[in-house]
C-alpha cells in the first residue's frame, strides 16, 4: 500500500506550520512508520530533528521531481509535508499533486484568516483534496477569537478542526530540546500534545467517514 500523504501548508511563514508537522508526525509515529519531509528551504523541520533523536524520519527535499514521487515511497504508512511559505511554487504544486489531505494552520487574526480563506478558494478547493484549517496560537486565557474564526469558516463552508492548537511555551521547548511534543516533560507539555492528539483524531475520522 502507498502511504497517505499529509500536506501541510499556508502562504505565510510563522502560523505554526512546522509545529503542526512535526506535532502530527510524533503522533502518528506511535502507532504507524511515519516520514516526514521538509519541503522548506528554511529547514526548520530538519533544525528540530538534528538537535535529538525523533520516533519518525526527518527528510529534507525542495525538488518538485522528487517531491512528486513521494507516492512511490516504501516502508511508511504516513508522509508528512512541511511546505514553505510559497502557494506558487512547484514543489507545492507537485505535492498537492499527490496529496491525499491537507492540513492549512493558521493564527485566528482577522488579517491571517482572510489571506487563508483566498488560499482556500483558489489553490486548495479546485484541487479537490480533503482539508481542514487548524486553528493555531489560540490564547489558552481566552477562545472567543477562536471560535468567533471557527464560525467564519463554517458559515463559508470551509472545513476547520474542532481542535485548538493552543499557544504554550512547551512547543518551543520541544523544538530547542530536539524532542516530538509527545516525550516533552514539564509545564504544559501533555496539554500541548493533547492538542495533536485531537487533530490527529479528526483526520482520521475524515477518512473513515
């Protein structure tokens, strides 16, 4: 069987896009053999990886070619795509090519928001891919932006996670530790994994349905 493809990807840099990425990879890696491909010339993906020792493998791959026969790839159940900040690019293209769902994070500003809904309209609804936007950097004092921005998307029907992404320390610490939010010990650490967990769920779930 070839592995599901998850894209992961915004126009905009700094909306937890990374984050995301390897904040699934380290859940699914619990139960499946999980790839993850940094498609970012920035590297972030790889940065985190190379400072400790992840449960799935980090790989980086900016080549639209390569990247496109993601597909053919053996021994994994999961490929996870950290896509750089670019929608016209080929290696976006070529992956969304391929893919079999995406996942488009996003802080809940109505400035972040609006860029996204146009990403939505025009790059990933004509592609037919499922997706849901993952609502990122949520204060944990305070939701009402959230679910004012979750209310937005359903009322254009666009799909958005029931999940939070939650904004806690610990995900920068996981990243500076060289650890998957999953073995992240101290404050806040299980409450941001929780966080992943959920959105791991729904994915699945979209796929079940």
């Amino acid at each position: 069987m070839p592995p599901k493809i998850i894209v992961v990807s915004n126009g905009k840099g700094g909306v937890g896009k990374t984050t995301t990425a390897m904040g699934l990879s380290a859940i699914f890696s619990e139960r499946y053999e999980v790839l993850t491909v940094d498609a970012d010339s920035q590297g972030s993906c790889s940065w985190w990886a190379t400072r400790g020792k992840m449960p799935f493998d980090v790989a980086q791959e900016t080549d639209p070619k390569l990247l496109g026969r993601l597909r053919k790839v053996e021994g994994y159940d999961f490929v996870i795509v950290d896509t750089a900040p670019a929608l016209r690019s080929d290696a976006l293209k070529a992956v969304i090519a391929i893919a079999d769902y995406m996942v488009l994070p996003t802080p809940c500003a109505p400035m972040d928001l609006s860029a996204l809904i146009e990403v939505v309209k025009a790059t990933v609804k004509p592609a037919g891919i499922p997706h849901r936007v993952l609502l990122t950097k949520v204060d944990v004092r305070s939701t009402g932006e959230a679910l004012e921005a979750q209310n937005t998307l359903i009322k254009l029907g666009i799909p958005v996670c029931k999940t939070f992404i939650r904004i806690y320390k610990a995900h920068e610490r996981a990243a500076l530790e060289g650890l998957p939010i999953t073995q992240l010990k101290g404050k806040n650490a299980r409450e941001a994994a929780a966080d992943y967990r959920r959105v791991a769920a729904e994915i699945q779930r979209d796929w079940r349905q």
